[in-house]
C-alpha cells in the first residue's frame, strides 16, 4: 500500500469526505441504551452511540454524552441507571427514545415499551429487552481535549450490581449473543448492524510459547 492510495486528514482541518468516517471506522459500537430516574422520580430512556464495557471485575460499563443531557443529570441525583440491550426487534422503539422530548416526557411510553422492576435500583428496565444490568455510579468525568481544554462530552461509569438475562437466550447455561440479534451503530447518519449466527465466528487464543 503505497501514499497515493491512503487518504490522510487531520480532525482539526475537516476530513474533506461527505460524511465523517470517524464513527463509521470505530464501528460497529454497542448501543447504551440508558434508563435513569431523576431526584423527582422522573423516567427517561435514551441512546447513547458511545458506550461501551470497561472492566470485568468488577463488571464496569460506561456511555459518553455531548452536552449534559437529561441522562447525566439524573444519574448525578440518584447514582443509578440501567442499561437494556437494543436488539433488531427492538430497533425502532430504540429509534423513538432519541427523540429530543422535555424532561417530563417518559420514552418509555412515547415508544410503547414496557417498564419493569429492578431489584437492586428504582430505575425501571426495558421488560421487552433480553438483557438488562443494573448499574450504581462510579464517576462522571467531564473530557478534556489534547491541549486540556474542558469539553461539554461527558463520561459515565457505572459497576454492574444486577443482570437479567432472558433463559431464552442461554444455551447450556451459555449466553448466545448472536440468537438475540443485538444491533450496533455503524456511522454516518443512521446506519446499524446487526449481529446474527451466520456472521459469528470463532477464534481461540494462541498458547504461550
């Protein structure tokens, strides 16, 4: 691969392409699909394209929000959220929770969903989602750019206290990722992926030499 074929840009200076392949390279990105409740016990469900897991033990997730949305507030007052696996069933009830809404709309019910109990905090989880985990706040880090300039982009992490998984999903008390076809965003505007067996496959780590 010689220079010629690489196109090459600098952030800073704009990209120069239709749409900004930064999303779509680091892609495809699990969905953070967060359920909060304010201090006023107030629901909000909402999509986050910046999410992924941190830590195994204990079990750490986190999202990053642009601006201090509704999200990041109530999970300040409260110190708890849940996070719902999105899946291709689910997608275009996901799809309606992004919409820009006043605090006091619940997305829930503007996308038909359904709510149900968690056990270890007072935020309700998606009943239709195969996967929901329970998370109690760590950190909210406000991020800051190379020359430290302080960014409206917030990161939220949270240890994992709760799961519920749907025993449809567990195969000789496995998880199967694939059989719930969990979607993941892709870039550009409103592209998905979604995973399914036939794109599973399986690699085992080399042994120590």
């Amino acid at each position: 691969m010689n220079e010629a074929s690489i196109h090459y840009y600098e952030p800073s200076q704009g990209h120069g392409l239709t749409h900004d392949p930064f999303k779509a390279i680091i892609g495809p990105r699990p969905i953070g699909w967060i359920a909060s409740r304010s201090k006023q016990g107030v629901i909000n469900l909402a999509p986050y394209s910046f999410f992924n897991a941190f830590c195994d033990q204990p079990p750490i997730i986190g999202f990053a929000s642009s601006g201090w949305k509704d999200t990041v507030r109530n999970i300040e007052e409260t110190g708890e959220f849940v996070w719902n696996l999105a899946t291709r069933p689910l997608a275009e009830a996901m799809n309606l929770t992004s919409t820009a809404v006043p605090p006091e709309v619940n997305e829930f019910e503007l996308a038909g969903l359904t709510q149900a109990p968690c056990r270890q905090v007072k935020v309700p989880r998606v009943a239709e989602s195969p996967v929901s985990m329970e998370c109690r706040l760590l950190q909210i880090l406000q991020l800051r750019d190379k020359n430290g300039l302080a960014l409206d982009n917030w990161l939220t992490l949270g240890e994992v206290i709760g799961v519920h998984i749907d025993r449809a999903f567990l195969d000789n008390n496995i998880y199967q990722t694939a059989t719930a076809h969990p979607i993941l965003r892709a870039g550009r505007t409103g592209d998905y992926v979604e995973i399914t067996p036939d794109t599973m496959f399986e690699m085992a780590r080399p042994t120590s030499r």
